[in-house]
C-alpha cells in the first residue's frame, strides 16, 4: 500500500539515477548468460500431441503434453 512516505521514496530513487547505462548493460548481459545455461537439472522427457476433446458445443481443439514414462499429471492447453 502506497503512502506519502512511499511515494516520496520512489521520487529519491527514481531522481538518484541509480540504473545507469553500463549498469543496464551488465544486468543484460547476466539475462543473456541466464539464458544459455543448460536444462534444469531434474527435467523430464516430455511427448507432446494435439488432441480434439469432444464438448457439448462441439470439438475443442487442444494440446497435450506429458511426461513419457511414469505416471505423473499432464497439461492439456
């Protein structure tokens, strides 16, 4: 919840010019390198497959992904 207090904080900060270009420029190359790294380290194998699900109003067109052995949830979309 924001009060004078806050507000008048925000105003500090944003005239202080903390982010600057180089600053701006570290923290993108830190996304970008966030980005390459490899898979998360536990991820499974998953098989995706587009389905039709019969409805009242017809057929729904949907995407179903799941993992490929085990049984675990699966995410229709």
């Amino acid at each position: 919840m924001c009060d004078e207090h806050t507000a008048s904080d925000n105003e500090q900060h944003l005239l202080a010019g903390t982010l600057t270009r180089r600053r701006f420029n570290h923290l993108a190359v830190a996304a970008t390198l966030m980005a390459m790294l490899p898979s998360v380290a536990n991820a499974q194998a998953v098989t995706e497959t587009e389905v039709v699900i019969p409805t009242p109003d017809g057929e729904a067109d949907c995407y179903f992904v799941h993992p490929v052995s085990g049984s675990h949830a699966g995410v229709v979309i």
